[in-house]
C-alpha cells in the first residue's frame, strides 16, 4: 500500500481527523500567509522573513516558528514519492493560501495529490470543516479530487501571483475552471476589492468598538477571508492605536 499522508489547514482538524477510520500521518500547516511579507529568493530567507513577522504581530518566538511551524512544512518536503496526500483545505482566502504555497512544496514529486472539500452548507459554508462531523469527514475523503497536471499549474501560478501581490494576474487567474479549487473567481474578487481594514474601520465609526462583537460580525459577512481571532485583533489593534494618536 501507498504511504498516505493528510495534511491539514491547522490542529483542530488534524486531531478530529485522528478520531475517524482515516488513514494516514497528519502534518500540520500552521502559517497565515494570507497576511504578512512572502517575497525571498529561497526558502531559508522565507522562513526568516516569515519568522520575524510572526515575532512582529503575534509575539510569538522565531526559535517557536520554526519548531512547530517549518518542521512541519520539511515533513512535506521529505514526502516520498509513490505516496498519495490527501490536502483538507477550506474554500475561503486563508486557507487557498496557505494551500497554494503546500502544493508549491509538492510540485516536483512524483506522488498523487488530491484534494479534500469539506461538506458543502447552504448559510455556513465559509465555516468549512468546523462544522463537520466524524462521519461527514469521512464521506469527503470519499469524494476527494485528484489534481491534474493542469491544477498543479494554476495553484503554483495561483501562489507566484498572490506572493508577488501581482493583482493583475491573480484575477485572469480566478478565471480558470478546476476541479480542485472551488469559489476561486469569488475568493480572488473579495481579496481584490474588500479591504477588511475598512469594513473593521465603518463598524467602529457605527459605535461597534468590542472586539468579540466585531469578530462576530467579521466573521458573518466577511467569512470568505477565512480569517481568525488573531488576524481581526491585529486589523483592530492597529486601529485603535491610531485613533489613540
């Protein structure tokens, strides 16, 4: 049998998955490059770049970034070839982020990719696999999509686009049909044309100065950015400082 491998956008959904019948070693991407600098030559530079930035606006140590954070993006590095890797990634911006720079990682092994959607809602489905049940991870490994050579273009271009902040690009990008990446017109649409920064902004002005309330409403008209507790509070932060100023 082929080695098997899940990796999945975060813990949370590593651990439920570890309480299913799937199959598999679990590695974790634990980055947000939907936020912070991304242009290196190389990877070593890249994780410095990325190391200092977390150090910056999450306080979190550069000596933690790369033990819990580049450990696991070597893990995919060191996959060998003949495995199958299965990609749990939700359809919102955050995680086709970080899903375009995985399959970066992949791109010139000789192993079958597949991708991994979670159950589609009709109101939640920005919710993506948080609100899905043992039994419904199990029926999206069943339907899982193999990428084509076709998709693993457009996600390397998807990632040299978004790294770059070659807007132009990115939009003829989101323009291609695959398989593999669902929502992707409306994905690069809402990244092109919705500053969060000012949608957190007006809601302030409208005398909405609580975060929880803010993150609240963030999260239920803005959930195609996919962006948790930390992103929002550094948008909010920054504004209340320069209010304060």
């Amino acid at each position: 049998m082929n080695n098997i491998l899940n990796i999945t956008n975060g813990d949370y959904l590593a651990d439920q998955l570890k309480e299913t019948s799937i199959e598999g070693e679990m590695i974790m991407c634990r980055e947000a490059l939907v936020t912070g600098p991304l242009q290196a030559d190389n990877l070593e530079d890249f994780w410095k770049i990325r190391s200092e930035f977390i150090l910056k606006d999450y306080k979190a140590s550069q000596n933690s970034y790369y033990k819990k954070v580049v450990s696991e993006f070597e893990k995919i590095m060191q996959i060998a070839d003949g495995s199958e890797v299965n990609l749990w990634f939700e359809d919102d911006l955050f995680c086709q982020v970080n899903l375009w720079f995985c399959v970066s990682l992949l791109q010139h092994k000789d192993i079958k990719i597949y991708r991994i959607f979670p159950k589609k809602g009709k109101e939640d489905h920005w919710k993506g696999f948080s609100v899905s049940k043992n039994s419904d991870l199990e029926d999206a490994l069943q339907s899982r999509v193999l990428f084509q050579e076709k998709d693993i273009k457009l996600a390397l271009n998807l990632w040299k686009a978004y790294q770059n902040n070659d807007r132009e690009s990115l939009k003829k990008l989101s323009e291609n049909q695959s398989d593999c990446f669902h929502y992707l017109d409306e994905v690069i649409d809402a990244y092109l044309h919705t500053d969060p920064e000012v949608f957190i902004k007006n809601l302030m002005e409208k005398g909405i100065t609580d975060f929880n309330d803010i993150f609240e409403k963030f999260r239920d008209e803005l959930g195609i950015f996919g962006f948790g507790d930390l992103q929002v509070k550094t948008f909010y932060d920054k504004i209340v400082a320069e209010k304060q100023n």
